[in-house]
C-alpha cells in the first residue's frame, strides 16, 4: 500500500502499532471488497442446478461481507488512518484472481467463490498474527472474527464442490 496518514486521536495505541494495523486493515479491505463484489457477481449470474439455494445463500454472503468491510474500514480510521476503498484502490490492491464473467454454472461459480474465498481467509488468517504480534490485540480480534465467518462460508461453497468430488 502507500504511506500511511495519520490523524490525532486519543487512542493510546503506539504509532508503529497502528501503522502496520492501518496498513494491515487496509489490504485486507481490498480483498474484502473485491470479495463482496464477486459474490453478487454470482449471485446474479449463476443458472442451473440448486440455483435458488445458492443464489440465496450468496445474499447471505454479502451482507456478512458488507459488515466486514464496514468494521475493517472503521477500525482503520479508529486508529488515525484513512479507509482505502475506492475500486481503484480495490483493483490495485486486491489478492483475488480476477473474477471470470464468463461462466454460468452453480458449479462454476462455486468453484470460483471458493478459490477467492480460501485466498481471502488465508490472507486473514495471516493477518491476526501480524496485528497481534504488532501489539493491537483489538484489530487481531477483528481479524479473528472475520476468519471466522470467511470460514464458515467457505465451508458452504466447499460442501457443493466435496459432494461432487468424493472424499480425498
């Protein structure tokens, strides 16, 4: 990301400890969003086969999503910082492959959700250890309450394709 602002604010966090929160959040904003966005991608788009079931589900998703991205964004500006979330920003910053426009398919979407959401959940994941070894245990909570929810919803799109695929 870019060099980071900061703001007053009377929050006692060191500075150093923000800075790499407020960087931290934001990278991981990037991948939120873009996660938010392809998940109405096909949640609009996706025909076939349990198409009601996931095309609800995926509702579900994004609004989970949207809470995400409203905490993360907040917890940055919290800590002096500014939220990056312009698509500009998203499209530049983002961990997500980009999202194919091309496909149909519950299967295909599904199988295309799950590789974002497995490098998002990931990404997070990291992003607890970073935060908390940073010395912001509130911004690691955060993080910790995102991977949960990434997780659970990446067990859901994983089921649809587990099904298909067999035990390993």
């Amino acid at each position: 990301m870019s060099k980071i602002n900061q703001y007053h604010t009377s929050n006692n966090t060191p500075d150093n400890t923000k800075a790499v929160s407020i960087e931290t959040l934001n990278a991981r904003l990037a991948d939120l969003i873009d996660l938010a966005l392809v998940t109405k991608q096909a949640h609009w788009n996706l025909k076939g086969v349990n198409f009601i079931g996931v095309h609800e589900m995926l509702d579900g998703f994004r609004t989970g999503l949207d809470g995400f991205v409203d905490t993360a964004a907040e917890r940055a500006v919290q800590l002096g910082g500014v939220a990056l979330g312009t698509v500009q920003t998203v499209q530049k910053h983002t961990n997500c492959a980009p999202y194919p426009t091309d496909i149909y398919t519950v299967h295909d979407h599904v199988k295309a959700l799950a590789e974002r959401y497995g490098v998002v959940a990931n990404k997070v994941r990291e992003a607890i250890k970073v935060t908390a070894e940073a010395g912001d245990e509130d911004t690691s909570d955060i993080f910790t309450e995102i991977s949960r929810g990434l997780d659970k919803n990446l067990w859901f799109l994983e089921a649809h394709l587990q099904a298909e695929a067999g035990p390993r």
